[in-house]
C-alpha cells in the first residue's frame, strides 16, 4: 500500500507546490487538509479544488470557526492569554484545532506522516509537530520548506514549470498569517527594527490617528465567556466578530513588538487583534470586580505560565490542562456586564455591574453610610508589620540599619 502524507493546505504558492514537491521526494500520496479558522480569502471548495488540481489524491476541508472561537479563543480569554503581556497569542492558539482535524485526516485516509509548510527558524514547527505527537505519537512528521529544501524561489518555478492553478510572485514582501481572533505580519522592511509599520501592514485596523466617532458597547459575560453585546445574544464566534468589525473601526489592537521565539532568535513582529484585545480588557475589569483578591493574584501568575505554554506549542500538554482546570474554577462568578468605549486606538471600561460583585458599595464609600470598622485598623496594621519591624530592629542592632544620609546634607 502506497504511503500517505497529510499536508496543512493553505491553497497558496508554497503549499500548493508542496503536494507535488512531497509526493517526488518521498513518493507518497498526499491528502490535503484546508481548515478554515476565520481567515477570510477564497471560498474553502475553491481551495479544495485547487488541492486536487495540484495533485492531492484527497482533500479534507473543515469549516472550524465555531469549533476555535469557543474551544480555543475563549479559554485563551478566559485566561487572560497574553504573551510578553502583549500578544494575545493569535497563531499559536490556531495550531492545536488545525492539527486535531490534520490527525483526523491522517486516520480517516490511512496516513502515516503529516506536513507543514513552516521553516526551521518559527514557533509553528514545534506547534504543529508537538501538538500531533501529542494527539498522535504514531504519526511522523515532516516539513518540506525545512526538510526537502523548498524554498520560495523553487516554489516558483515548480508552479510555472507544472503549470499549476496558482498566482505566482515574488514581490509579497510580507509572511501573513490570520484567522478571526487576530492577524500576524513579519518579514520583509519589518525586520529591521528601527523601521515604522506603513499603512499596507494593517487590514484588521483602521487608522487610529483619525478615528470615527466614538463607539461605546456593552459586553455581556456569562463565567468568562461573552454571551451578549448591547443587549443582543452572540455565539463566541460572534463576539468575536462583532468586535473585531467595532474595535478594528478605531483602531484598537494594533501591537508593534519584537518578541522572543522559543527557537531562541528574537523576532520583530506586528500583530493586529482589536477583537482579542477588546475582549481581554473587559474581562479582566470583570474579574477585578469578582475574583477574590489572593485568587486574583494567583490567577495572574498562572495567565504568565499560561500564555508561555500555549506560545510554546504545549496546547495539550499535562500542565497546560491542570493549569485549565484552575482557570476554569476561577470563571464560575465572572458573570456580568462591562460598558466600554472604543475610540482612537483605546478600548476603556467606563461602567461594570455583575450580580457576584465582591464590591460592597456599603464597605468602599468614604461618605454617610459606611460600614467600615476604622478603629480595627491600627491592630491590622501592627499585626501585618510585626515582622518587618522585629528585622528591622535586628539590623539596627548589629550595624545594618537603613543610612537616612543624617548629618550629610
């Protein structure tokens, strides 16, 4: 029986000629898998199509956009996914569901080796290969850009040269990568740090500089997840959507950062996700206003390790699903509602109300009808510095006290 490789199917140049450039090089049939994550571009059946023309002797497409809003968008909301406290983590969330359906494939047309168009020097290697040994340790893996030495220039020419279905150039200064929670752009006069993003990097974003009139919305939460926006029901695919079309008219979203890549290079990236970062600025007022401080405090510890795990390709990892089960618990009183106002580049709370607020109007106010014991809190207060005040008195006995400069000025 002839072998099978499944490729992760895009319908562009590279992994167009990839079917045909894997199938010489190892002589195996290949399945194409085109998952669609909300990237926009052609119709999945036209992709399909060219998978076939280009010489795939089957391929899969999935319409996955429900499947990642709500499984792989919304525990990335829920805990705060942020990497280097700026990344919503816009590609390496989309990996995992794309790989879940690439294994699928794999089992469903009897193949024994999954490919990727990625290079040598990226996150996504390790995300596809370990997220696919991690759903499936029998399955190889092989990526022909690192392993079959398919570069763009060769990609080229093999497309002309077959004549197959697909656009060639080779004046795309740009690698782009997007799918509905957000849109990443690196390469080309990025690279060199020093040089500022020009208005063609961006499409998910308008220009912040010259904003429209101001855009204010109410978000529903239901434990962490948005289930409403002004009032009107939403899917987790909506939300997103909507927010993306709303944030993304003011500008909101745009980051600008050079990063650190787990292959140990540092790489200059920009990113547009005015849906995410909406998102996660509302959730995280709803949580100041429901999560119990010492949980709060803790939570963020786990969002950092979070975030690091997911960026690292460890998605289905053991520690990542504890660390989901923590997050989890947290969300069971994140319900209810925050009011913000989108406007020049800024997504800003202005209003929030939940029915499990831990916020006591009562204990919080300054006027007639506090409920505050003031006169506890001396006691608190010598209590809670008992034991700096014994150090310190320690240090002034052995010579180590704090040099108040006495005597110097």
């Amino acid at each position: 029986m002839t072998e099978r490789v499944v490729l992760a199917y895009s319908g562009g140049l590279d992994t167009s000629v990839a079917i045909g450039w894997i199938a010489e090089a190892t002589g195996a049939e290949v399945v194409a898998v085109a998952v669609d994550v909300g990237q926009g571009g052609e119709d999945m059946n036209v992709i399909r199509k060219r998978a076939l023309d280009c010489g795939a002797v089957e391929a899969y497409v999935a319409d996955a956009r429900d499947e990642f809003a709500a499984e792989y968008c919304m525990p990335a909301l829920r805990a705060n996914g942020m990497y280097l406290d700026r990344y919503p983590l816009v590609s390496a969330i989309s990996r995992p569901v794309i790989v879940k359906h690439m294994v699928r494939a794999a089992r469903q047309f009897g193949a024994s080796t999954v490919a990727h168009g990625c290079t040598g020097k990226g996150n996504d290697q390790v995300r596809f290969e370990v997220a696919t040994t991690s759903l499936a340790p029998d399955l190889k893996s092989i990526a022909p850009v690192r392993d079959l030495a398919l570069t763009r220039e060769k990609a080229i020419d093999y497309a002309e040269k077959h004549d197959l279905p697909i656009a060639t150039t080779k004046n795309n200064p740009f690698s782009i990568d997007q799918n509905v929670w957000g849109r990443a752009v690196e390469t080309g006069f990025l690279e060199d740090i020093w040089n500022e993003p020009t208005k063609d990097v961006y499409s998910y974003t308008d220009d912040p500089t010259f904003p429209p009139v101001a855009d204010e919305v109410l978000i529903t939460f239901e434990q962490g997840v948005p289930v409403a926006i002004d009032g009107v029901a939403v899917t987790p695919l909506q939300a997103i959507q909507e927010m993306n079309r709303r944030a993304g008219a003011q500008g909101v979203g745009r980051i600008d950062i050079v990063e650190d890549r787990l292959v140990g290079i540092k790489s200059r990236e920009i990113y547009e996700a005015p849906g995410a970062i909406a998102l996660i600025a509302a959730h995280q007022e709803l949580e100041n206003v429901t999560l119990e401080r010492e949980q709060a405090r803790f939570k963020r510890q786990v969002e950092q390790r979070w975030s690091e795990l997911v960026y690292d390709g460890m998605w289905f990892s053991p520690l990542k699903k504890s660390l989901d089960v923590f997050v989890d618990d947290t969300q069971r009183y994140v319900s209810g509602e925050i009011r913000m106002v989108l406007h020049g580049g800024r997504a800003t709370v202005t209003g929030r109300r939940s029915e499990q607020s831990l916020y006591d109007f009562n204990l919080a106010t300054y006027d007639e009808g506090d409920a505050f014991d003031q006169s506890q809190a001396r006691g608190f207060i010598e209590i809670y510095g008992l034991t700096a005040k014994l150090a310190a008195a320690r240090d002034e006995k052995f010579g180590n006290g704090v040099d108040l400069g006495v005597g110097t000025l």
